[in-house]
C-alpha cells in the first residue's frame, strides 16, 4: 500500500512539473521575442533619427535653392529692365 501512495504522489509531482515546464519555457519564449522587439525598437530609432537628419538637410537645401532662384529671378529682371530702357 505504501508503494502505491509513493507513485501516486510521484505521479502527481510530474504532472504538477509539466505545467510548470511549459509555463517556464513560454516565459522563456516571450522574454527572447520582447528582446528582440527592443532591439527592432532601437534600430527603427536609430533609422528615424537618420531620416530625420537627412530631412532636416534636404529642406535646408531646398531653402537654399530657393534663395538662389529668387536672387537669379531679381538678376534676370534687372537685365530686362536695361534692356527694356535701351529700347525707349
């Protein structure tokens, strides 16, 4: 009789283990994929810093562009004035 009381309770210690294993290794699981959500997270950082910079410059050269055909457009219309005026 004691034999079987001491597999019952072995029996019952193994099924309580396996819960507990599938638990451990589904913990497991998902702190490898937050890890690698971390580490997707800071290359996208990484990556819209960059953007980012690359943006600032590109607007910067637009304004730049900007200026220089607006002082061209100013150049061009002081041509025409003089030509305008040899005319008359």
């Amino acid at each position: 009789m004691d034999e079987g009381l001491t597999l019952d309770k072995n029996n019952i210690l193994e099924k309580e283990h396996d819960p507990l294993k599938s638990l451990e290794e589904k913990v497991d699981y998902l702190l490898i994929k937050y890890q690698e959500l971390l580490e997707e997270r800071d290359g996208l950082v990484v990556q819209l810093t960059m953007e980012k910079e690359m943006r600032a410059q590109a607007e910067k050269k637009l304004e730049l562009l900007s200026e220089d055909r607006e002082k061209i457009r100013t150049r061009i219309d002081q041509l025409l004035n003089r030509l305008k005026s040899i005319d008359t």
